[in-house]
C-alpha cells in the first residue's frame, strides 16, 4: 500500500520550458474537475518567462478572448505563471481558457492546477471491514489516518504470552524469539527454555487441573491473537490489518498449561528489551515495545518492577492489561507497576468494557471490545461483531488450522497500545519511554461513552498522537512519571531535577500536567520554584470533573532555571482520591 504524502499543489517540472512545444497528450491536459487555477508555462524567449507585467497582459487578453475572467496571480518557483479564474469555474469554461493558451506558440504548456491527496488507502485485507476498533469514529482509535506518516517500520515489538502458532497473515512480520519456560510439564515441549516460541496449546483437560476453582478449557492461542493486532501483515488481500504492519514481532513464550511464573516472565521481559539472562543467547533483535497482555492479583512486586524499571531504562516501552475483573486495577499485578502504560478496555459504543478493571492506575483505555453483552452467560459469544477480530488457530488443544476469530479483553486493548507506541517509535526514533506514553495520553481523546471507576486519559487516538511527535517536538527532558499517589486531606509534592540551564527560567514556561482524580474539584495545584516561590495552576475549580490533562504556561522569567522544581497538589476533601500520574517542564 503507498503511503507517500503527496501534499500540495501540482506544478511544472521544469523552470522555464525548451524551445520545443511541450506537446502533451490533450487526455492528460483536460480539466476533469472545476478548476480555480491554471499553470502558464512560457517558452523562454518569450517576454511573460520573466516579466510578470507581460503575463499579467497575456492573461487578462487570453480569459477575455474566452469569455472569462483571466488574471495573473503569482510567478511559481519553476518559473511557470499561475493563472487565477476568478473563482472555480466548470472542466468546459477552463477549457475555453486552456485553448487560449495552447493556442499561442509562445506558451509551451498550459494545465489545471489539480490537487492531490494522501494515498493511503483502505486496506484491502478481506475482514478489515470488521475492524471497527481501527476505523470507526465512534470507539474506533483513528488508525488509518496514521499510517500516512508511518506504519511502525523498523521497530521491533515483543509480545510477552503463550508464544506463536504459525499463522499466513504473520509470518512474514515475524523475527526469532524464544521459549521461556522452564518447566517442561507447563511448557508441553517435551523440555526446558529453547529458541523455539511455539505454542504449544495451553488448554486444561479437566476442572480443577491448575488448582482450586480452575476450569478445564481449550487452548487460547493468545499470543497469536495479540501479535495479530500490533502487526498483521496488511494489504496483502487476506485477513486482518495490523495496527503497526510494517513492525516486527517478536514473541517470548512464558505462558503455558497454567499460566506462567513470574521468574519466567521477568527473564523474558529482561530478554526482550536487551538484556541479558543467564544461559539464554543475546537478543539480536531487542524490542522497542513490549506487550503483556496478561496479570494476575496482588500489587506489584519488587521483580516485576525491577525488570520494568531495567527495560524503560533500555529505552523500551512496556505496555500492559489492567485486568479483567471489573475491579481496581491496583490490586493487580504487573498492571500496578510503575513504569508501564497501563491500559484499560472499550466497547464499540465507547464505554468501559463490562469487565475491564479501572481506577485511578490506569493510564489510558484502548478498544478491547465485547462478545457478549454483561448479562449474557459466561462464555457465551452472542456478540461476535463488537469483538476484536484477530488472528488465531481452529485447533482446540494442539495446532490445527488457521483461523480469524474475535475475542474480547483487556488483553486486546494492550496490543493497540503496543502498536500505537511501534507507530510513534517508527515516526519519532528519539523519543523515550517516557515520551511516547506522555504523548499518548496527552493526544488521547473523552471516550463516547461512560467509564466507571477511571479510564485514565481517555481512548488512545493513533493519528492525533503521531501528528503530534511528527509535528512538534519530542515531550521535555525534564519529566517525572512517579506516580504518587494523592490521599484525602494530604498534600503530595513530585520532583523535577533541572539541570544543564543557563540563567532563568523563561516568561512562557510550559508546566504538563497529568493527574488521575475522580473530584478535580478538590484540588489545589502549585508549581513550586527552586527557590520556593508557588505558582498556582488550579485552583479547587471542574467541581466533580475526572482528570487534569493540561499544559499550563507560567511566567517564570525571574526564578533561576537550574534546581529542583516539584509539583504540589493539595487536596481539601474527603470521598476522591487520586494520584500524580506524571508532569513535565518545557524550558
């Protein structure tokens, strides 16, 4: 699929045109459409080449001999004259006009002055028209509009699950990954870890096989599914589109027959992003995103968030599931890591996803879709078009065919997320971590519906986010994405370390500020100077309105630049609670 922008009007290829009549073919010269402009090329003998007095004179002579109002406008870098009619006039008048000009031997060519368009085009994969979750402008998360200035080329995701069922619509956006798990019971491979990231079916054979309350079931085929989402090959007239089709996908396998370890998945997060694990061969092709579309509960622990924090240090992005419990997703893990995106699921109407987890940890909510409506039995798919359409394999334990199935979840979320991030990493190679999920939530836009309980900044929008970092610069240096956490009644400060400025802050500081709260109302917002100077920013105002996402402006002209700046909320009620999510300063 061709993506080139080609914006802009069209003009002449050459400066002044040769002796030789440009005899173009009269097909390609006619106007198909109105036209407002011609494009004059004289030959350079003749006077109007360089005195735009003489083209003025042409034009006027020439639209009146025709019957219109004909008027220089302006000379084109080429050369050429442009030629205004007076407003849009029909193919037939321009015409007129046209032949006018053909007509004089000391004009070398005469064209409309067309316009041209973006080329990218609707994928011509056969079920992307139920990919809803791409495209539609109610819930969808804009992604078409994106791929006219990138499709994730060069950017490696890794997707952290049950590994790879060989899939057509994959295969060729797929790089070498490897098996993490160590147990050869759980991992059905007949051994421990090796380079092979297959699936090998996670299925249970009967309740209660992978402790108290477990039901047996088929295989997921989960990874599959997830990397079908990221980076499905598209416009290959078969299946689905991938968000970020011109990235690659990289599995590390961690889960098998009953889940997986935390052990195996710190190994493979460390893995994916560069680093290195003990008896496990270097990664030739680190991951600039990671995807973990899995969880269970309790708050993060120390080895989650150890390998975390060592992957965003690396300069990838972790981007992981709140969960689908329809509960708070701080009480579970790795969703309540610090360090990752953490995100929540949509239904197609643009409400919370009858199951998704929310609260104030969640940094942004992305289509996870829903295949049965909340009051439906369990395990019942009675809504198969308001699902997440993906790749995926008929076989119930063990590979069979391949297939194209929907599935609903946070875990489909995750992966437009990760794709997203592949789109921005593709676009903006500098950007961060940091920056990619500051420019995410700051691009995001209110979700149709309702989200109970805290969606984060809203729906992730892909086109609004790449415009962003292709279009200004990269988020600030100087940004603190720690989230603490704001109690009822307490004052809670973040600090930004500046350094590296000569003299003082200046007269339009930018101060971004993304802090999750379900009563804005409450708060009182201050930037606090180095020197202890207060800066007001809110003030107790949006009564019960969630979020601040804002960029505030603040004369800082006489506070030296240098020092440690904090960021200072007060809350003055009882009932709300929040936290700062992250803030920036731009010098």
């Amino acid at each position: 699929m061709s993506v080139t922008l080609l914006a802009g009007t069209a003009t002449a290829s050459v400066a002044v045109a040769s002796e030789t009549p440009a005899a173009a073919p009269a097909a390609a010269l006619a106007p198909t459409a109105p036209v407002e402009n011609l494009i004059v090329g004289y030959k350079s003998s003749a006077s109007e080449a360089s005195s735009n007095s003489a083209a003025a004179s042409d034009a006027t002579a020439k639209g009146k001999k025709a019957g219109k109002k004909a008027k220089f406008d302006r000379r084109l870098g080429t050369g050429a004259a442009l030629v205004n009619l007076g407003g849009t006039v029909a193919p037939a008048e321009a015409a007129d006009v046209m032949a006018q000009f053909r007509a004089d031997p000391d004009v070398a060519y005469v064209e409309p002055d067309t316009r041209a368009y973006a080329t990218a085009v609707t994928p011509n994969d056969t079920e992307y028209a139920k990919q809803w979750d791409l495209f539609e402008s109610t819930a969808g998360m804009n992604v078409p509009a994106a791929w006219d200035k990138t499709t994730g080329s060069g950017v490696t995701v890794a997707v952290i699950d049950t590994g790879y069922v060989a899939h057509s619509d994959l295969a060729s956006n797929t790089v070498a990954g490897y098996d993490f798990i160590s147990s050869s019971a759980y991992a059905r491979d007949g051994g421990g870890r090796d380079s092979n990231p297959a699936d090998e079916g996670d299925w249970n054979a009967t309740d209660g096989e992978c402790g108290v309350g477990s039901k047996a079931s088929n295989s997921s085929w989960h990874g599959t599914h997830v990397a079908g989402t990221i980076a499905a090959a598209t416009n290959n007239s078969k299946g689905v589109a991938g968000i970020a089709y011109g990235a690659k996908i990289q599995h590390a396998r961690v889960l098998g027959k009953c889940g997986g370890s935390t052990s195996d998945i710190v190994d493979a997060i460390t893995w994916a992003s560069g680093g290195s694990v003990a008896g496990v061969p270097a990664n030739a092709t680190p991951a600039k995103v990671i995807n973990m579309s899995l969880g269970g509960p309790g708050a993060c622990g120390t080895s989650y968030q150890n390998a975390i924090n060592a992957a965003v240090a690396r300069g990838t992005t972790v981007v992981v599931a709140a969960g689908n419990s329809n509960a708070d997703a701080a009480g579970y893990s790795p969703a309540s890591c610090n360090n990752v995106i953490n995100v929540a699921a949509s239904n197609r109407t643009g409400d919370r996803s009858f199951y998704s987890n929310y609260g104030s940890i969640i940094d942004i909510a992305a289509p996870g879709g829903e295949t049965r409506r909340a009051t439906d039995t369990p395990g019942t798919v009675t809504t198969p078009e308001n699902g997440i359409l993906s790749t995926l394999n008929a076989g119930t334990t063990t590979p069979g065919a391949e297939i194209y199935k929907p599935y609903q979840g946070t875990s489909m979320a995750a992966p437009h997320v990760a794709g997203l991030a592949a789109l921005l990493k593709s676009a903006n190679s500098a950007l961060t971590p940091a920056q990619i999920e500051t420019a995410i939530k700051n691009n995001a836009r209110p979700l149709a519906g309702t989200c109970t309980g805290g969606c984060g900044a809203g729906l992730a929008d892909a086109a609004a986010t790449v415009a962003a970092v292709t279009s200004t610069p990269p988020a600030p240096a100087f940004e603190n994405t720690t989230d603490f956490t704001i109690g009822d009644n307490t004052t809670v400060e973040s600090p930004i370390t500046v350094t590296g400025k000569t003299g003082n802050a200046p007269a339009a500081l930018k101060v971004g500020v993304n802090i999750v709260h379900t009563y804005i109302g409450d708060l009182k917002v201050d930037l606090v100077a180095p020197d202890g100077s207060v800066y007001t920013l809110h003030n107790r105002t949006g009564s019960s309105t969630d979020n601040i996402n804002q960029v505030y402006t603040v004369n800082a002209s006489s506070e030296v630049a240098n020092g440690t700046w904090k960021l200072r909320v007060n809350d003055n009620a009882g009932g709300d609670t929040g936290k700062i999510d992250s803030w920036n300063l731009t010098f």
